[in-house]
C-alpha cells in the first residue's frame, strides 16, 4: 500500500503515469510494470513476509520501495 505524505508521489494522473509512485528525491517504482510488481515481492519476501499464510496481510509500501527500486 502506498500512500500520500511529504515528499512521496502516488498515482494521481498528469504529469506522472497511472502506476507511478515514489520519493520526491530518490527511487520510484511504475506500479503497472510486472518487473516492479516482482521486485516489490522479492523486497517483501527478503524482508520476511511469507506466501501462503492464511489471512490478509497489509504492507507499507514505502518501508520496500528503495530495496525494489534496487532489485
């Protein structure tokens, strides 16, 4: 999940895409692109989130987006 806040953009139309989210000044992620969508999964799971788990499991985005920026 990814949410508005100081110096953080999320998807909101022109001038940035649909998917965009990121740092003012530093890593982003187009949210739309399945190599992003990957790279946030590998950032989670090296951060201990585990599939497969019964129940649903809420994520801050921001505490992955440096790490999947990097993948």
């Amino acid at each position: 999940m990814f949410t508005q806040g100081p110096d953080r953009y999320v998807p909101g139309g022109f001038p940035l895409g649909s998917g965009d989210v990121g740092y003012v000044r530093g890593a982003s992620l187009n949210l739309h692109e399945p190599g992003a969508v990957r790279a946030l999964l590998d950032a989670a799971s090296a951060a201990g989130w585990r599939p497969g788990h019964p129940g649903a499991a809420e994520v801050d985005g921001w505490s992955l987006l440096e790490a999947a920026a990097r993948i």
